[in-house]
C-alpha cells in the first residue's frame, strides 16, 4: 500500500471514531471520493504501463527473430558467438515475459515493486540485444 493509500485509511480510521457532525459524514464521503479517484488513477496507470511494457517486449521479440536469422546465415566463430548470444537473450526475454505476466495478474497495487523489476529486465535485454547486433555488424 503507498503512502496516499495509508494516510487516506488513517485519515478514515480518526473520523469514525468522531461523533456523526455533519462535518464529519461530509470529510468521510469526501475522503472516500478521493479515495476512488486515487484508485481509478491507479488502474489506469497500470493499464498504460502494462500496454507500454507489451508494446516494448514484441518490439524485442522481433529484434531477436532478425537477431536469429542473421545468426543461422552466419558461418564460423560468429555463428557460434551469435548462438549463443541468441540462447541468452531467450532467457532474458522470458524473464521479462514472466514479470510482465505478474504484473497483469497482480494489478495496479503491485505495479510499482514489479515495474521496476520489469524495467531493469528488459532494459537488461535491450543492452544485450544491442550489444549482440553490434557483434553481428563488426563481423
């Protein structure tokens, strides 16, 4: 739970011990309002992350289909060094997959602990896709 989401249940939590004051029926539907805002935002927030992170994971898949079929027409050490290269970047793709997978799964309250791990997966596999097409161009 973040911050906002603490100090909006403490926040409740104070005002349901008060007396039913007009003042306090109407700081509890007003809390609750923001309480519903903040959770709407929440949503969308992980909706465009998760789109985004999508559009990001099939860019890299065909980065590493074009990755693979340059290394099946390459010959020699850099057919080897491109194999294996590809054989690593499948791993880091399917890491990437599985954390995008349960940052679905888990929705917005977990996006900002798996966002991070996801962001570092795949920014981990764009440097090596990179590093692996550059191989394949000094050769």
């Amino acid at each position: 739970m973040n911050t906002q989401s603490l100090s909006i249940v403490a926040v409740l939590a104070l005002l349901s011990a008060c007396s039913d004051t007009e003042e306090a029926v109407r700081a509890r539907e007003e809390i609750g309002e923001a309480a519903d805002a903040t959770a709407e935002h929440l949503k969308k927030e992980h909706e465009e992350f998760v789109s985004a992170a999508e559009e990001r994971v099939g860019k890299m898949k065909e980065d590493l289909a074009a990755l693979k079929e340059k290394a099946a027409a390459a010959s020699g050490e850099a057919k080897e060094d491109l194999d294996r290269a590809v054989v690593a970047l499948k791993g880091k793709l399917a890491g990437a997959e599985e954390k995008l997978t349960d940052l679905r799964a888990r929705g917005a309250a977990a996006m900002e602990e798996l966002g991070e791990g996801l962001g570092a997966a795949m920014d981990d596999l764009k440097s090596s896709l990179r590093a692996a097409k550059e191989r394949l161009q000094d050769d």
